[in-house]
C-alpha cells in the first residue's frame, strides 16, 4: 500500500467518527448501541495502528492532501504522524474495548452520554495528528478539547466533576488562544490562509518573532500536557472522567501536546539554540518532580495515576530538551539518543498508563471506591486483574526486562555521555539534571509500590466483595500488558524504527542498527542491555531459589499463621499501613512544598492528608481573588441611573473616536 493510500485510510477511519455519534442516537437497545458504537472505536484505533506502522516502515514517503477550494482541509502523513498515530490506535482500541465491559450495566442515558462524544474525540486527535495547515490544526484541536469536556461530565454525579470540566475547558481555551497567536506569527498575521506547514517552515521570522512563538507554544501546548505550572486541571479531571476516558487522555491526549512542540518547534521554526532546550528540561524536571512527588502522597488510585502521568511528561520534556541542547552543540549521535528515549517513553506511556487506568475502572466496578484506605486483598477476588496491574506497575516502575526500563536507560545513557558535550556551562547542568531524574525515578517507583501494594494485597480494609472484571476489560488489559512484556523484549526493533522520526527533525540518521533483541544506546561495546539474557537469569534465579527453599526448609511443607508484627490477638486489616502512614517520610520531608495539613477526621477512616498545590496558591488563588476584587468594583457601575448609563455611552464614544484618530 502506498503513501497516498496510507493517507486515505487513516481519513476514513477519522471519517467514522461522526457516523458512530449518530448511530448513538439511533433508537435501539442499550446493548445493541454499545457494542456497534464501542466496537466501532476500536477498528478506527486498528486503522490507525495498522496505518501508523505502514507509513513508519516507508518513511521517505509524506503524501499530502487538500480538500476544498475557499476553506481549504490540507492534511499529511509523515514518520512524525505516524508514530503518534501508532500511540492513538493503540490506546483508542483498548480503551473502546475495555468500555466494552466498563459500561455493561449503563442505561441508554448514559451510554449516549459517552456513545455521542467518544468516536468525535478519537477522530479529533487523529485530524490534530493528520492537519497539514493551522486551520485544520486549530479545528482539530478544538474538536478535541470540546469532545473531551463532554467525555468528562459523562458521570457527572455532582459539582466536583461540573468544576472539573469548567477548568479543563478554561485551560483548553487559554491554551488555544495561544496557539492561534503563535500560528499568527508564524504566518504573518494571516493563519487562516491555508499555508502548509512546510510554507510556513519558509517564512522569514525576526528573532522576537521566534522567541513569542517559543513561549507561546510553549504556553499553549505546556496546558494540554500538564506542564507545571499549567497542570491544575489534570488531577480534577482524570478522577472526575470514566476510566476509558481517563486512559485515553492520560495515554493519547497528553502526548499529542508534544506532538504539536515536536512539529512546530522542532520541525517549522529553525534551530534556536541551546537556551530553549535547557528551558525545556528546566519544566520537564520540574513538572516531573512536582507531578511524582504529589502521586507518592495521594490516597485515591486515579489521582495517583493523574499526577504521575504528569510525571511521565515531564520527563519526555527533559528527554526533548536534552535532544535539542546536544543538537544545538552539535552532537547529532547524542540528540538522536535523546529524542529516542523520549520518543520511546511516549510508546510505553501508552501501554502502561493505558493499562493501569484501565485496571482502576475494573477497580472501582468491583469493589465500588478505588481509595487506597478502603481497598486491599483484591487478588482473591481479582486474581487475573491483579496479574495485568501487576506487570503494568513493575513496567511503569522501570524494572527490567519490562518495557519502562529500556526507555529510562536511553535517557540516563544521553545524561551519562554528557560530559562529552563542549560546553562547560553544560557539564555543570546536566549532572545535576540526571540526578533529578534518578531521584523521580526513585520516587515513581515508591508510588506504584505503596499502589500496588495497598490496593492488591493485604486484607481487605472495609467490607466489599470483589469479582474479577468482564472478559472484555480482561482482554483490552492483556494486549496492554503483552505489549509492555513484548516492547521491553525487543526495544531494538522499536529504536530502529523510530530512525524515521529521527531522520525527519534531525535531518540525519545518526544511530547505529539495534539488534532486535537487545539495546546499543551508542556502541556494542558500552552499556548494552539484552533484556533476554536478564530474563533467563531472572527465571533462573527464582527457580533456583526455590529448589534450594524446598530441598532445605520445605519437606513437608509447614503452614504457619502470619506474623502480626507485634499485635497481640487475631490479625486484622487496622495492623496493616495506611496509605498515609506509607508515604509519612516523604510528607514530613517535602511538607515546605505540599503544606499538608492532617485534619481531625473519624478515626475509622485513618490517618488522613489535605494537600495544598502551591502552583494554584500562589498563581490561580490570586488571580482568582483579583478577578472577584474587579467584578465587585464592576458592579458599582451597575446603580440604575439613565444620566450615568448616557455618561458611559459619551465617555466610550469619544474615547473610541480618539483611538481612531
């Protein structure tokens, strides 16, 4: 199949999109509109999969299209397209199959009430992925942003979700004025005019002219990737979403907000220098290290996977901004090692955040809360469940031979050859930079142990009986958790693949071939990792073990009660830790950042924390207080005198005529 025809076929899987909402509306039964709607969904995320990994394999190929003649649609498929086409088709298909399962027993109210926005969501992103003008791209992504509101109210039960939609769509907007402005600039004033991307590239732009389209795409993507300080939506509006919806942002949304800094900052505007891409690093470790510190503290399961998605972008921000210091210093070898841990993260971003949101929703289905202090024991009722949230936690917590390792180890091998780099200014920064990202991963890893942990294992901490989720969510977290084991098996065949994404912003193609079952960051012959051999040795080691156990301790086999840890009397679920007292070191150490505050509560429910967000203290508070202090003083000119309505008339009027003048 060619380009052109690769084109094609990933527009009409957009095309669906619309046909699927109106087949909501059709008046059938419950069951009949869920399964032709949901199962509809998921052959567009198919297409688009099967179209990403086609155009990926002919990387010289970029076919474009126009539609049109007054508003012209222009639209292309490039390696850059492709890949995040590969990312939405991967998650818009599990996350489809999964609501396969997750709305069941929802009324027809309900259904249409995700059945109408979804397939208009899912085709938004792929159009914001396919747009090859600003029109087309602005069009695009509002779609997006106004389908995924709607998707955010679908269970709307009080005023915490409605306020949580409010934000999103506030920041959303905000976030589109600025990329309307950048596009402005871009094109000379004139955004709306149909130029393509690869015009725009050609524009001729003062140096003030690029450093606002830097800050302003940097503002306007920054709110749709839950940069710091533009993330206060992200935590309110993950918990607030369905489960599938809250995977779809978290693993396909969320990154193509860097797609949009890739293809305008990187690929349009000409290089910049080294000063943008320590700005990029500078917000990625900051976002990251707010965004994982916040996850480690929090109590409810979605919010802990809302703010350690904040993490994850953060650190695909350092990985770019890494990529850009060593392209701007003129290392090619190094960015490409940069941009290919980012790139590569995004990948297992998808899969293991697709999979444990997922799993949060088989969750909450089960035992009716996905609070850390309410659960515990879910692997007696959900013994298969907890195997697929058991391989997606040991993968997001970057364990090898699992797919979340291969990404991390790219980065700390770019951090690593550093020093290399001519800058002295550099060799002094970037040390200090891959520490911060060791320590993230360090605490990231602690999150998803105390998750795991407190949720999975343990006794049960209040009364629930637990089932195991329906075979469709079973089956969209399997082909989750099976790509996180495959992709952390080959990352070569995926780093040798993304030499097409390379070869497009790098203009050349400067890493070495990867063997498929092994990783050569750089040569054969410095720190490569065979994920294979550690796995045979892992294997081993266990059965080994456990023969030894056996041979030694374990004829006849004893059964003994369980240590109470001191206790005395039978065991219960109080002896267990909380998962305040679990992250009680991080609290006491990071209390200048967080402000925690321990209020008196019921004690059954257990050592609880209040969080305090200093980004929305500091920032949002205040302008929300400065807001009200002028809408109060608006107000006084609102008295119901006709002589001072006639003033106001006058006044404005000369003003306006000394403008014009």
């Amino acid at each position: 199949m060619n380009g052109v025809n690769l084109l094609h076929l990933a527009l009409l899987a957009a095309a669906l999109g619309p046909l699927l909402s109106l087949a909501a509306l059709l008046p059938l039964a419950p069951a009949e509109v869920r399964r032709a709607a949901l199962l509809g969904s998921t052959a567009m995320g198919l297409l688009w999969l099967i179209d990403g990994i086609l155009a990926l394999l002919a990387p010289a190929a970029s076919p474009t299209l126009s539609l049109g003649t007054v508003i012209v649609w222009q639209f292309r498929l490039d390696p850059l397209s492709a890949f995040f086409l590969i990312v939405l088709g991967v998650v818009g298909s599990s996350a489809s199959l999964h609501a396969l399962g997750y709305f069941h027993n929802a009324s027809t109210g309900q259904l249409r009430r995700v059945l109408l926005p979804l397939p208009l969501f899912l085709s938004s992103m792929a159009l914001v992925l396919l747009a090859d003008n600003a029109y087309t791209f602005l069009v695009a992504w509002e779609g997006m942003a106004l389908s995924s509101s709607f998707l955010i109210l679908a269970q709307a039960q009080g005023a915490r979700e409605r306020q949580a939609a409010y934000l999103y769509l506030l920041l959303a907007h905000l976030g589109a004025l600025c990329l309307l402005a950048a596009f402005a600039l871009l094109s000379h004033g004139s955004p709306l005019q149909g130029s393509t991307f690869s015009t725009m590239s050609g524009h001729f732009l003062s140096p003030w002219q690029r450093q606002a389209i830097l800050v302003l795409t940097l503002l306007g993507f920054g709110a749709k990737l839950g940069a710091a300080p533009l993330h206060v939506w992200l935590p309110e509006a993950h918990p607030a979403a369905p489960a599938p919806i809250s995977a779809l942002m978290s693993a396909a949304m969320l990154p193509i907000a860097l797609y949009g800094l890739l293809r305008m900052d990187w690929q349009i505007l000409p290089p910049v220098g080294t000063s943008w891409g320590l700005i990029w690093l500078l917000v990625g470790l900051i976002s990251a290290g707010f965004g994982v510190l916040f996850s480690a503290l929090q109590r409810d399961l979605k919010r802990m996977l809302a703010y350690s998605s904040m993490e994850n972008m953060g650190l695909i921000l350092v990985a770019f901004g890494l990529a850009r210091i060593f392209a701007a210093e003129g290392s090619p070898t190094l960015a490409a090692l940069a941009l290919s841990a980012g790139l590569f993260q995004i990948v297992n971003h998808a899969f293991f955040k697709g999979l444990l949101f997922l799993g949060s929703g088989s969750v909450l289905h089960s035992a009716g809360t996905v609070d850390m202090g309410r659960l515990g024991g879910l692997i007696r009722g959900m013994p298969q469940t907890t195997l697929l949230m058991l391989i997606g936690s040991l993968a997001i917590a970057g364990l090898p031979p699992l797919n979340g390792f291969a990404s991390e180890w790219l980065l700390l091998q770019a951090f690593l050859l550093a020093p290399q780099s001519a800058s002295g200014t550099l060799q002094a920064i970037l040390p200090l930079a891959a520490a911060g990202v060791i320590f993230v991963l360090a605490l990231a890893s602690f999150a998803i142990v105390k998750a795991f942990g407190l949720s999975f294992l343990g006794q049960a901490r209040t009364a629930f009986s637990a089932h195991e989720a329906s075979r469709w969510e079973r089956s969209a977290m399997g082909l989750l958790a099976l790509g996180c084991v495959l992709l952390g098996l080959f990352p070569g065949t995926i780093v040798d693949h993304l030499q097409g994404v390379n070869l497009l912003l790098l203009h050349s193609k400067v890493l070495g071939s990867q063997a498929p079952w092994g990783l050569t960051p750089i040569s054969p012959q410095r720190a490569s990792y065979l994920p294979g051999a550690f796995l045979i040795g892992i294997v081993l080691a266990i059965v080994l073990t456990f023969l030894l156990v056996w041979w030694r301790f374990g004829r006849p086999l004893r059964r003994v009660p369980v240590w109470a840890c001191g206790f005395q009397g039978p065991r219960s679920a109080r002896m267990q830790d909380s998962p305040a007292g679990f992250s009680q070191p991080l609290y006491r150490i990071f209390r200048p950042i967080h402000q925690g505050q321990v209020p008196v509560g019921k004690v059954e429910e257990g050592w609880q924390l209040r969080l305090s967000d200093p980004f929305w203290a500091g920032i949002y508070a205040r302008i929300q207080h400065g807001a009200d202090f002028l809408s109060r003083q608006a107000l006084r000119l609102q008295h119901g005198k006709i002589s001072s309505y006639l003033l106001y008339a006058f006044l404005t009027l000369i003003v306006l005529l000394v403008l014009v003048q």
